[in-house]
C-alpha cells in the first residue's frame, strides 16, 4: 500500500512470505490427477518461488543462519511439500493427524496418522510417516473445549495453548503447573492428549502511541500496514483488529490523510481493513529488507516448520519459521482464536505488519513476547480469514477476481477462499483442494496441479 506523492519516500514496514507446492508428486497409493490441458502451472510458479527475491535470501540466510543455496533449497522443499501434504490430507481423511516439514533446508515431509496400514501411502509420496494416537481433529476437539471454557474463566495464567502437531499433543502454556491444571479442569477435558508447557511469558499486542513510520490511528496509536486488498472498486489495506475500530480515521507514514478502518474484529480474531482515499494506490508489493519491494503472488498457506518473513514499522524485516497454526492467545484484553505461532521477532508498532513465506502472504502481526534484540515469540492472524470474513481479494501480481462467499462445494470461482479438502467443478469435472488459499483467475484447477486434485 504506497501513497502516490511519496512512494519512493516510504520506509513503511510489511513483510513477505510463500509456501506453496513446487511440483506434483505421484504416487499409485494416492489418487493423483490426470494430466491436465496446457498450459499447466508448475507449483513453483504459483507459489512464486522459483526464483526468490534477494531480500527474502538476504533475510532467511541471516536469521536462520543458512547459506543463499541452502535458502533456495529451503524454499523449494517447502514449496513442494505443501501439495503432498494436501493429497495426503484429503487422502487419509479422519485419520490423518498433521503434517510439519523438518530440516535445516526443510528436505523432510513428515505426515501423521493413528493407522499403521497408511504408512505405504505416506511412505509413497515421499514423506516420513509417524503413527500416533489422536487425529488432528480429536486434537482440535480437545482445543475447542479449552477456548470455550476460555469464556467462562480468567486465563491471564494460561495465555496461550494450540494444537502441536509435532508431539501429537494440545499444549497449554501457563505460568505455573497448578494454573495450568485449573484451567483444564474448567474445560472438563482428560490429561490425556494434554502437555503443560511453563512460562513467564505473556503476550503482548504489538502496537505503540510514540511517533514513527507506517500509518497512525486516530492521530495517537500507530500500527503497521498489511497486505493490500480491495473491495469493488474500494481500495484499502489489512491489518490487525486491535489497531483500530470501524469509523477511526488514518493517517499515512507521511502523516497525510488516509483512510477509515472499514471493519475491524477484536478480540476472537484480530483483523481488520481500511479503506483509503483516492491520493493512495494498492499495490501487490510489500517492504522487504532495506525498504525494497517484495512482491506478492496470492495467499496459499504454509505447513508446520515453514520459513516465514515479517515487515514491520518498528524493527523492519525479519524471519523465522512457524511453530504451530491454530493457537490460542489471551492478551489482557481478550482471547483471540486461530492464530499462527512463530519464532519471529516483533516489537510495538509491528502490529498489522505482512507475513509472508516466499511470495505467499500468510498474516498480519497480532502479538507476541520478547524483542529483536533477545529474540521472542510472535503470532500472526492468517490473512484468508480476513479475506473471506471482510470479502476482499488480495492485491496480487496477477489478476483476482471479486470474491464470492466462501464454501466447500460448487463450481469454482475466482476470489473465494477454499480450504484443504473442499470440492469443485470445472466444466463437469471434479476437484479437491489441496492447499489453503483465496484463488486467482491464473489458478483454474485443471492448470494448477500444486492447489487442486482431480477426484
């Protein structure tokens, strides 16, 4: 999100990051599709990972200590594994329990599932197979129950708990064992499947009243811009919900008129988007390392061990990979649901910054604990939802259609958000998504192995 008088000024803060899938892997234990009608769009470039930014080299390479080849190499793995993880996902069904990459160069897939006889399959596609107990939804079940007793009881104890795929267990973070176990009890739900995780941290919203860059709201609070977005022929910008309410006003980097916040969730979600005024221009651009541009190519969601990089108006750029998807956070003012954890840094002011992983947008900074001078944990809200709660498309290098309301069949449509597992049809022809992400005009299912499979 630029404004048109002063672009070349802007030091704005906003990140990007991809993960997609890079090529289709076949496999005679998996239902793989056909091949599809030229032209046919490799998974790599629709992730927008073929040839990666310098920033996002730069930036990788400096905070995950890794060499330019072993960041190009990183990328590629994640980018491909994220179509097998999807087969293996719609594949396995109610006994699939997560997939996560692992690595310093994310070569391994590894895949869960509480059946022994999948391990052929899982073994097919390439991946390592680990055989546990609960699915990942009995896993999400168990979560459910501690947000809904999130409602009824004080978790200022208990700030944070998510589903960890990796050790097949829902995790609740609390400050002593004995909160911990209080708060369980309240959501009437067995030590079984549960880990207590103790730490002093607390999380924090990442915004700030001091002077600075990004945008200003209000005239007071600042937070940081996120991915660009329009709405029929309204453009605007997401952000985090926390930044601002429905009708607070905006003001640019350059303190110039902005825009209105047009909606705005928090707590539950932390999302929000504002409308700006004529002088302003989206852009499918976000500020990477050293203000230069990094483009965005949609907003196709990355797996568990994934490589992300943030912008934000405070510290700027920097990266990680993600730790967990779907965490539960309680700041002190409310609890939000469904957000990503990760080891990136952040500070006040990096609020409503950009995710991204390669050129995937993936979320706008909520919170988190710690600075960029120890290090620290963040949490981003996933930027689909926002898309389809708000019903906005993302600004990206390719054409997107308007969205229509989100759904799980039907015939396909360019601007709706699909989730792993929903069903389409195209010209009579079935399919099965394979990778969370709002579609683009560029993205038919019959031409884009890396996000759909022919059922």
């Amino acid at each position: 999100m630029v404004g048109r008088h002063a672009a070349g000024r802007r030091r704005a803060a906003v990140t990007a990051l991809s993960a997609l899938a890079l090529t289709a892997v076949h496999s005679a234990a998996v239902a793989q599709p056909p091949s599809a009608p030229a032209p046919v769009l490799s998974a790599a470039r629709t992730a927008g990972t073929a040839t990666p930014s310098p920033e996002m080299l730069r930036a990788l390479g400096r905070d995950l200590r890794l060499t330019p080849g072993q960041v190009t190499t990183r990328l590629a793995n994640e980018a491909e594994a994220g179509t097998r993880a999807g087969r293996l996902h719609n594949a396995l069904g109610s006994r699939f329990a997560g997939a996560w990459v692992s690595g310093a160069t994310s070569a391994d897939l590894n895949v869960a599932t509480t059946d022994a006889a999948d391990v052929p399959a899982i073994q097919a596609e390439g991946a390592k197979a680990a055989i546990v107990r609960t699915s990942l939804r009995g896993l999400q079940s168990l979560q459910d129950r501690l947000d809904d007793a999130a409602g009824r009881t004080r978790t200022a104890d208990t700030p944070v708990w998510y589903v960890d795929v990796r050790t097949n267990r829902v995790v609740v973070q609390a400050t002593s064992r004995s909160a911990a176990t209080s708060f369980i009890r309240a959501a009437g739900v067995e030590d079984r499947g549960l880990a207590v995780r103790v730490s002093a941290e607390r999380p924090a919203l990442r915004e700030d009243i001091v002077g600075g860059d990004a945008y200003y709201i209000n005239d007071a609070a600042r937070c940081s811009v996120g991915f660009s977005v329009t709405k029929g022929q309204q453009q605007g910008f997401v952000s985090a919900g926390h930044c601002g309410t429905a009708g607070d006003t905006t003001t640019g980097f350059n303190q110039a008129a902005q825009g209105t916040f047009q909606a705005s969730t928090f707590p539950g979600k932390d999302m929000s988007w504002v409308g700006v005024n004529s002088d302003w221009t989206v852009t499918p651009t976000v500020r990477g390392e050293g203000g230069q541009s990094v483009q965005v190519a949609g907003s196709v969601q990355a797996l568990v061990g994934a490589s992300v990089c943030r912008s934000g108006s405070t510290t700027g750029w920097h990266c990680g990979t993600i730790q967990q998807l779907n965490t539960s956070v309680t700041y002190e003012e409310g609890t939000v649901n469904g957000l990503t954890r990760t080891t990136v840094c952040a500070e006040p002011g990096d609020s409503g910054g950009p995710y991204l992983a390669g050129a995937q947008a993936q979320g706008v900074t909520s919170g988190g604990s710690g600075d960029c001078t120890r290090g620290g944990t963040t949490f981003f809200q996933p930027v689909n939802p926002i898309l389809s709660d708000f019903g906005l498309t993302l600004t990206t290098a390719a054409a997107t259609a308007a969205p229509e309301q989100s759904g799980t069949t039907g015939t396909w449509a360019a601007g709706r958000v699909y989730a792993v597992g929903d069903t389409v049809t195209v010209e009579g022809v079935s399919y099965q998504c394979l990778q969370t992400h709002q579609a683009q005009t560029t993205w038919a299912p019959d031409s884009t192995p890396a996000l759909w499979q022919r059922v």
